[in-house]
C-alpha cells in the first residue's frame, strides 16, 4: 500500500487553511495546518511531512524567511508559494532561492491540484531515489566487504587458486599459484593463461569445460609435473547469473610429498617380498623333501606336521605374490602381452588347478560356455583374474555350495561371470571390496586367509585391458562377478 501524502498548509487566514484541508482531504492528502512560519518550522522539527504549502505575507515570520529556514534545514521538501496578483514578482524570486512552484489567489482548483500533485510526485521520486541510492550503497558495501574476505581467504589458502574468463585470460589468482608454478615477477590481470601454464592436458581441459559439448561436465583431476614438483589439478566450471559457463576455476595442490610417499611405501613392500620370498621358497623345497622321505622315513604324526607348515609356507607366498603383483600394477610396471588366446581352455585350467581344494571342502565346481572364440588378450594376467575369483567363491562358500563359471562371445565383447552359492555381501559393502587390503567384515569368513588384495588386483588387471568388473550380491545367497572385456574376435 502507498503511503498517504503528508501536505503542511501554512496561512494566517482561517478560510485559506480550512479550504485547503477541504480540497486536499477530498483528494486523499492528509493534512496539517500552521496559523505562522514559527508554528510551522516547530512542527518540521517533530514531524516529517512531504509537501509544504507558504503564504508570503504572514505575521511574526514572513514566507521568504520560512522558505529561507525551510531550505537550510529540509531542501528535499517541495514549497509552494501561496501569493496574492500583487506579490507575483516576489514569488518569482522565491522560486530561484528554492521553491518548487507558485499558486496564485483565488485558487483555481485545477491548476492548484496539479501543482500539488507534481509537488508530491517529485517528493515520492526523490524519497524512491534516495532509497536506491542507500540501498546501492549499501550493496557496494556488503559486495566490496565480500570480496574483501573472499580475497583474504584465497590470499591465505595453502593451495594455489586460478580463475580464467571465457576468453582463457587469468582474472583471478593467489599468492600460493605463484609459489607453486616458481614465479617471481608480478602477474598482470589478466593475462593470457597460456603465459604461465605450460602443461597441455591441463589446458586441453579448461578448454573442454568451457565447450558446449562440456556444458554438463564436473570437475577434472589430473596430475602435472613441473620441473622435479608433482601438482594435483582440479578444475571445474564457474558459472554466471543464468547459469551459462563464464569460465573455470582450478586449485592446484602440491603432492611431491605424498607421491614420493607413496614411491617408498612401494618400493617398501616390493623389497621386502622379493626378501621373503627366496627363504621361504627354500624352506618350503626343503619341507618337501622330507615329506617325500628323501631324508628318511618319517612317522605319522611328523607327515601331519610337515603338511601343515607346507601349507602355510603357499599362504604366505600366495600373500608375497599378491604384493608383487599390487606393486607393479600401482607403479604401472605390470607387462602384458596379448597374444591369440582360447578362453575355454584357461578357465578349464583354473578349475582343475582348484578342483582338489574345492572338493577338500565340498565345493563342486561348474562350467558353462557359449558361443566362445580365440580371443586377443594376456592369457597369463587373465587366469590370475579368473583364479583369484574362483578362490574368492570358493573359500566364501559353505560346505555343498556351488561355483559356477560361465563365459561368452557378444560381438565384440567377452563376459565372464563366476557366481556361487555363499554367504554373500551386505549392499553396504560392496563398494570397498576393491580397495586394497579390505575384506569384509563377516563373523562366518574369520577363518578365511588373506592379505585382501586379490578382488584389488583383479580389477587393476581388467583396467588394463580396458574392461570392467561389477558385483551382484544377496547376503546369506550368494554373490556374481560379471567381467567384460572389449576384445577383437578371430574367425
């Protein structure tokens, strides 16, 4: 709702003031009413109106000494001059020190009413302009405020911070990216990005955020290096008003120190199994020659022993492989050779390889082929995949469960599922299983030996080969691996 004009009327004369407040109260005015410019100007002080209307010749204070103050004090308050024929040219002046307008008596109602009218209008504008202005000022403070903390937080983060504009030019950067890229001189803003970043897949990236065929794209991590420093970049879109990509924002993070880390850790392990895994190899060759009764003949009980010390000897070079294996897969060492390879005959060799163990524990072991072809892949890489994951459904299944491998030929794509019968894998699960040394946390699999890297090495293999691994499982059921590996068939 409008807020009511507010009009001061300001006359000696009763039937002025009273036919005033009857026209201007008609007209939805509110209206007060002052007999002198004393009475007047004390009013102003108490209360704020919108439009005074001034006779000039008033006893105690003259109009032109009430316009004099009212000026001075309020010169946002339009005055009308209320004068008589005689006193025009007097009004007149009273208009260059500051009045809006004049009216002459007798009123004409018309021209009275629009000179009120555009009096109040040009109070309302001023009163609608002086609120923009606060209000423009008050959001120039709140936004140079915010992008003061902005620019302290990015001053101040460890990371380096890097914003570009639709045209690749840096608008926007931190001490930290200076520090991180090794410059020294000042950066002009802005300037082309290619002035300081060097690195072609980081660009080819900020290129493809900002693409239309990118539009929908979220952020891109990769690597770079710089000199002897390894950078982890993360770039995404910045986005405009209407949702339209103005730009990219990256942060760039140093992580020499984790790599090298993790290069030890690596380097670590791998030592350390090959250390182990000579002796242990010894100890097991000599075990064996004393349960073949090279070294004499042995009792019953010295046999039992010597079986189990042998089967913990294959855990534990079965546990020194899969480091090896883990090892090379993390530093991208790993060899494969594809050669002209006959699926069928190698998962028929991995169960008869687990045959033995699987009836030890009441597993029966099954196969289902169609429509199989030579296919081109490592034939050495893929029977540890499907032997890890029969090992995995095996020592996963309880007694008189069933390990099913199934394989076939779609096109050009080869799918292998091994599934069994065991006591599965909670939703909640499912996506930690290959990380590396995770397993799950079931009371029934305790028993179950392992380092927890198998489904690891699994998954690093058929990455390789560009395929991919997914999981279906139902607790207390049973759980499927389903592998598909994009590979060109032979006729």
């Amino acid at each position: 709702m409008d807020k009511q004009i507010r009009i001061l009327v300001v006359d000696d004369e009763k039937v002025i003031r009273d036919g005033c407040r009857r026209i201007l109260t008609d007209n939805k005015y509110e209206v007060i009413c002052a007999e002198n410019g004393e009475e007047a100007l004390s009013f102003l002080e108490k209360e704020p109106v919108d439009v005074i209307l001034l006779d000039l010749k008033m006893p105690v204070m003259n109009g032109e000494e009430v316009l004099e103050q009212t000026y001075r004090l309020y010169p946002d308050i339009p005055v009308i001059i209320i004068t008589g024929h005689v006193t025009i040219d007097t009004a007149v002046e009273c208009m260059k020190k500051g009045a809006f307008s004049f009216i002459t008596k007798p009123f004409q109602m018309d021209q009275f009413l629009l000179t009120v009218k555009r009096a109040s209008e040009k109070r309302a504008l001023e009163l609608k302009a002086r609120q923009y202005e606060e209000e423009n000022v008050r959001n120039l403070y709140d936004l140079t405020l915010e992008k003061s903390r902005l620019k302290t937080i990015i001053n101040c983060m460890a990371n380096g911070v890097m914003v570009t504009n639709r045209n690749m030019e840096i608008v926007l950067y931190n001490p930290a990216l200076m520090r991180l890229l090794e410059i020294t001189d000042h950066m002009d803003s802005p300037m082309p990005v290619t002035g300081i970043i060097k690195d072609v897949n980081l660009l080819r990236a900020l290129n493809d955020i900002q693409s239309e065929a990118s539009s929908g794209k979220k952020a891109i991590s990769q690597e770079i290096e710089l000199k002897k420093n390894i950078l982890r970049a993360i770039s995404a879109p910045a986005y405009g008003p209407d949702s339209s990509i103005v730009g990219t924002v990256t942060v760039l993070e140093d992580i020499t120190a984790f790599k090298r880390l993790d290069a030890m850790k690596s380097d670590f392990v791998n030592m350390v199994a090959h250390e182990l895994r000579s002796p242990i190899s010894a100890i097991r060759q000599q075990n064996s020659v004393l349960l073949e009764g090279l070294a004499g003949p042995l009792t019953e009980k010295q046999t039992e022993f010597l079986k189990r010390g042998r089967e913990k000897l294959d855990q534990l070079l079965d546990m020194i492989n899969d480091l090896l294996d883990m090892a090379k897969i993390e530093s991208e060492k790993q060899e494969h050779h594809h050669t002209e390879t006959d699926i069928g005959k190698i998962i028929l060799d991995v169960i008869t390889l687990l045959e033995q163990r699987a009836e030890a524990v009441g597993i029966s072991l099954k196969h289902e082929f169609t429509n199989l072809k030579t296919v081109q892949l490592d034939p050495e890489r893929i029977s540890e995949v499907i032997n890890n994951l029969l090992t995995n459904a095996i020592n996963y299944s309880p007694e008189g469960g069933v390990v099913t491998v199934k394989a076939r030929c779609l096109n050009h794509l080869l799918e292998i599922m091994v599934s069994d019968t065991g006591v599965g894998i909670p939703a909640s699960e499912i996506p930690k299983i290959f990380d590396k040394f995770y397993r799950v946390k079931e009371p029934k699999t305790r028993k179950v030996m392992g380092t927890g890297l198998g489904l690891s090495i699994v998954k690093g293999i058929i990455e390789a080969h560009n395929g991919t691994i997914k999981v279906e499982s139902t607790p207390g059921k049973g759980t499927t691996f389903r592998v598909l590996l994009p590979l060109p068939a032979f006729p």
